[in-house]
C-alpha cells in the first residue's frame, strides 16, 4: 500500500551502473558463451528483482559491450584472434535475441 510512496525510483544511469557491475563480475573469470548467457540472466534477475525496468535488448547490449571490453589475450589466442573472439561474442548475443524473440511469440 505504502510502496509508492517509499520506493524509490532508479535514474538511467544508476540502472545502468548496476547492470554492469553485476555483469563485469560474471564476465571477470573468461568471455564465452555460457558466461555470456550467464550474465544475460543474472542481469535479467537483478533487472526484475530491483525494478529497473530495463528492457532485454538493452541488457544484452550491455552484456556485449562488456564482454567486448573485457575479452583479452586468452580469448583471442583460443578463438584465433580478436576478430574471431568478437564474433563469437556477437554470435552467442544474436542466439540469446532469437530465443528470446522466440519466447515471446509463444506467450
């Protein structure tokens, strides 16, 4: 009864701030596809759970920007270098937006 008056509402960028913290903590130990799905969902959680109101899309290109700048050598040197780590990364997201595309036309 009383949440509107108490809760308090997040701009933007302090959303936006929490995203990528929570994400850069999962994306932290190695850039792959299940920690970039892992990611993904940790920010849908966090996303749901605060009320930040961010949409899926947007949350995924947070994922991806991350996981960009947070690839390193390792990556580039398993995957064949930074061009193919880069299209991995786009690759895994583009599979996350259909699923989640697909999810939404069932409900």
């Amino acid at each position: 009864m009383f949440e509107k008056f108490f809760e308090r509402k997040r701009s933007p960028e302090e959303a936006e701030r929490i995203i990528k913290k929570i994400v850069a903590r999962e994306l932290e130990q190695e850039v792959n596809s299940s920690t970039i799905y892992l990611a993904f969902t940790v920010a849908q959680k966090e996303n749901q759970g605060k009320k930040l109101e961010m949409t899926n899309n947007y949350l995924l290109n947070i994922v991806k920007d991350l996981a960009f700048g947070m690839s390193n050598v390792f990556e580039d040197s398993m995957y064949g270098g930074p061009g193919q780590t880069f299209a991995n990364i786009e690759a895994e997201i583009t599979k996350i937006r259909n699923r989640i595309s697909d999810e939404e036309e069932r409900s």
